[in-house]
C-alpha cells in the first residue's frame, strides 16, 4: 500500500449527487477518512474534480490536498502550493455573453468557473435542447479552441485540450505521486480520460455506478460503497476492494 496513490473524484464517487451543485451534504467523518488514507499512503491522494478546487477546500475543510480542479482546466501540485489555471478562459467569453443574454427554462442553471462554464439541468422537466444546440454549434464554430462536455444532467464548456486526464498525468509525474501505482476512482463520462491515464501509468480504473463511464463494470455501486471502503481503508483495511481483479505482474505491488 506504501506504493499505491489514491486519485478521486468528488460528485457521485464520494459524494451523493444532489439536485444542485451546491446542494451536496459532505458526510460526517469523510474529511477525516480521507485525511487519514492521505497518511497511510504518505500523502499520495489527490482529489480530481469538475469543481474549482477552492470549493474542494471549503467542503471539505480542514483536509487540503493536492488537487485537479474544473476538469483539468486548475492544477495545485501538493497541498500547501499553489493553484496553477491552465488555458485560455477569455477564449469563454463570447460563450458568457449569449448565456447572459439568454433567459435560461425553468430548472436550468449556469455556473461560471471562470476556467470553464457548467449548464446544468439536472433540476429542469427535460434538458434545454435548444440553448444545447446553439452551445454546441459556437463550439463547433470555434475552430476546435473550444470544448463541449456531457456529463449527467449537466454541459460543460471548456477550452480544448484541458482533461482530467492531463491533470492526472501532470500529478503523476511529481512526489508523492510518481513512481507509484496510481488508482482513479470516477463515476462520470469525463472521468474516463483519467481512467486512461492511470491505466497508461500501470495503474488501476474504479469505476463508480449506477452507471459507470465508458460502459466499464462498476467496482462500487455508489458513493456510500466509495465511502464504505475508504473508512475501512483509513483503519488499516486493504486498499484493493473486493472483487477487484489486479493482472497478476501487477498483484502485490
Ligand atoms: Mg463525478
């Protein structure tokens, strides 16, 4: 386990999906969970979120750890240092402004990370297809500087080239992180370009249900069986869940 790292994401893998962002409730004793997983693995665990990492911090204080945040798009290497943000958010603004001008359908809401822009519609009767569509079409209007993510209920626009995946190899590559066994642990579409990076790296995917990303087998079946294995895992349980199998160059390292 002293060479293993721990990669996770926050909404639906930790946390149970809410019908806002900032509706989510932080169970009590995950922070201290997670602190103390962070210490066995002496300090190689990193939160991987779709959240700007300054939220990360706020939910769930007083844990910090190195972090991904908005996708890729804010990068903060170790706990204490800072928090890079990669790309070009100005190339969002034509975006913003027809978001300001538009008058959003009942339900849907706009959140504005600065690096990324989220259309959320998780609250809405059906999702706004017509504002999806001209979305979609300035992106592609955009000579690919642009991205349009789905995730569930929710569109994220980026700039291009940002990924959770990039982030995941950029954490890798620096104590404590390299040179470990890195195991991601997501539940969403965009976590698949993490889950690919830790396989490049030799490492472990667990996918996180109802319905995990890229039509992999859940090795949880929700955030409670995330945080179920994490509490056992902070008191000194085994780090490879049940059921999980690990090719056999790979077992015991
Ligand atoms: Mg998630």
């Amino acid at each position: 386990m002293p060479s293993d790292a721990l990669l996770l994401d926050l909404d639906g893998t930790l946390l149970d999906i809410a019908p806002r962002p900032e509706a989510v409730v932080v169970p009590t004793g995950l922070p201290a969970a997670l602190e103390a997983v962070r210490a066995r693995l002496e300090g190689a665990l990193a939160l991987v979120s779709g959240r700007p990492i300054g939220e990360l911090d706020r939910l769930l204080a007083p844990l910090r750890t190195a972090a991904a945040g908005v996708h890729g798009a804010e990068l903060r290497r170790r706990p204490d240092g800072p928090v890079e943000r990669l790309g070009t958010p100005s190339l969002l603004d034509p975006l913003r402004r027809l978001l300001a001008a538009t008058p959003l359908p009942e339900g849907v809401t706009v959140e504005d990370k600065e690096v990324a822009i989220a259309l959320h519609w998780r609250r809405a009767a059906e999702p706004p297809a017509a504002l999806i569509a001209e979305l979609e079409a300035r992106v592609a209007a955009s000579d690919g500087s642009l991205e349009a993510i789905f995730g569930k209920a929710v569109l994220e626009l980026r700039p291009a080239g940002l990924d959770k995946g990039r982030a995941v190899a950029a954490l890798l590559a620096e104590p404590p992180f390299a040179g470990r066994r890195p195991i991601f642990v997501g539940d969403d579409r965009t976590d698949e370009d993490a889950f690919r990076a830790v396989e490049r790296a030799g490492g472990l995917a667990f996918p996180v249900g109802p319905t995990p990303p890229g039509g992999r087998p859940a090795v949880f079946a929700g955030p409670g069986a995330v945080r179920a294995w994490l509490a056992s895992v902070a008191a000194g349980g085994a780090l490879l869940p049940m059921g999980v199998i690990v090719p056999m160059e790979e077992a015991g390292g």
